[in-house]
C-alpha cells in the first residue's frame, strides 16, 4: 500500500487545554471560541482532532483518557455514554451542534444523537463503529481481527492492554497511561463494540469519509452506506489505513468546512422557504 499521509503537518499543539467539571470527575478539552448566540456554529470533535478553524470547535478529551480524570469506574460502554452526556451539559448545555467523530467514539455519539435528535444539526464521520453481525463484518481480517480478538480473552487482553508496556516505545503517547491502573479504559473499548443490534436513520446531513483498504470501513462498505443511508456526502481520502484525522488532517478540515458551508445555506434556505409558507 503506498502512503499517501500528508508528511508535512505540523507536530504543534497550539491549544489550551480546558476542564469541565462532571461527576466525581472532569474531563479536559479544546475550545476554540467562546459560547455563541448562534446555535449553528459549534462543531463537536469526539475522539478527533478540530480540524476546521471555523466554526467554534470544542473536542473532549473521554473520560479515562489523556489529561481527563481516571476515576474507579468499569468503563464500559454505558459510563463513557453517561460522562459524555454530562460533557455536553456542562459546555454544550442549549446548543445545536454538528458532530465530528471517529472509531469508539462514534458508538457513544450516535447513542446520544439517537437521544437528542433535535440538537444534531450535521453529522460527519469515518471508520466508525456500527453494528456488527460478525467478526468478519467488524474488521477486515489479518492482523487487525486477530488482535481484537486477543483482546476480548479474559487473560491474553488484559495483559496486552494494562501489564504489557515498555518505557521505549511511544513514550509520548504512553506518558498518560504509565500507571497500572489508567489503562483500564485501554481494555475495556475493544471490548465494549456493539455487536448486534440497529438503529433508524433520520434525515440529519451527514459526511462520510472513507480510505482505501480502509480498516473499519472498507471502499465496497462505503459504497454500501452511500447507497442506504439518507442526505449524506461521501468523501475518499486517498490510500491509507484507520486514523484519517491524523494522516489527512487539511483533507478534512478542507472538506468539513465546505460542507458545514453548504449546510449552513441550505437551513437558511428551508428557513426562508418555511418562512414564505407561512405567509
């Protein structure tokens, strides 16, 4: 496969980290702007980088991960769902968003989409998460489905997740993470992928990313999605594997916001023709 990242972004982080108070708990993020009168103009980045400079972007760190508090708590799926819920409220109390998302933290979203439909104005997403119905239809083979498999056993996963690591290798990822016990939230995602189960699609903009083999999300399951799913935009980034957002970050950005462009014409233009109805 040939690398087609983009090899020139830049390793900077010019950004603040904020706290928010949750239960027992807070969870750091990036806010780029202040609260704004204009519910349209707020993009929420779970689990991926803000890559657009426009509108007011606002990314949360999960709970257990990074800077985020590491409470004593199972991490399953219904605690991530249940302290993300309590990030929105705390920033994001009356806002409309539009949701930017990737990998685990695309379950979670889409639970708390499903639950407040009437808040989510777009929605943007790649090598998310969705129901599977087998191993096979969760990753493509190789490498990938045996070590998710690995960490799904009781005594092989744990010790690949929590007792395994090296001072080495990818020490500025794994400075976070150097107690035994913060890696708990690292065993318990693979672990917490919805298996079964399906939900109903509504009619909230959406945009689809996608790269060739891909990992979660494959060309020939793209094409699957584009095809069934209602008002949604596909968008190819080029060869590459899982983490788009890290390899094409001005990709995304770029077609995020002229995306979140287009969107923002089209309700101005449902709101005047609901507008010229009623008179």
């Amino acid at each position: 496969m040939t690398q087609s990242f983009e090899s020139d972004v830049s390793a900077e982080f010019p950004f603040t980290l904020k706290r928010a108070n949750v239960p027992k708990s807070d969870m750091t993020y990036i806010d780029t702007g202040p609260p704004q009168i204009d519910s349209q103009e707020v993009a929420l980045f779970i689990h991926s980088n803000p890559v657009s400079p426009k509108p007011r972007c606002v990314a949360p760190e999960l709970i257990g991960f990074d800077s985020s508090s590491k409470p004593s708590i199972p991490y399953r799926f219904t605690d991530q769902a249940a302290y993300l819920s309590a990030f929105i409220s705390a920033i994001l109390p009356n806002d409309k968003v539009t949701l930017i998302v990737q990998d685990w933290s695309s379950a979670i979203t889409f639970n708390w989409a499903s639950q407040n439909e009437e808040r989510v104005l777009d929605l943007a997403f790649w090598e998310f998460l969705r129901p599977f119905p087998t191993f096979d239809d969760l990753l493509v083979g190789g490498p990938s489905q045996t070590l998710y498999r690995k960490f799904r056993d009781p005594g092989e996963g744990r010790k690949m997740a929590v007792e395994t690591l090296t001072q080495v290798e990818h020490d500025a990822y794994r400075s976070l993470f150097l107690d035994k016990e913060a890696r708990e939230p690292l065993l318990r995602v693979p672990n917490e992928l919805t298996i079964e189960g399906k939900r109903a699609d509504n009619e909230v903009p959406k945009l689809l990313f996608w790269a060739k083999p891909g990992r979660l999300v494959t060309e020939e399951q793209a094409a699957w999605y584009l095809e069934r799913l209602k008002d949604v935009k596909g968008v190819c980034v080029g060869e590459w594997l899982h983490f788009l957002e890290e390899d094409h970050p001005r990709r995304l950005g770029t077609e995020i916001s002229r995306w979140l462009s287009e969107a923002v014409l089209w309700f101005s233009y449902v709101r005047e023709k609901e507008s010229m109805d009623w008179l």
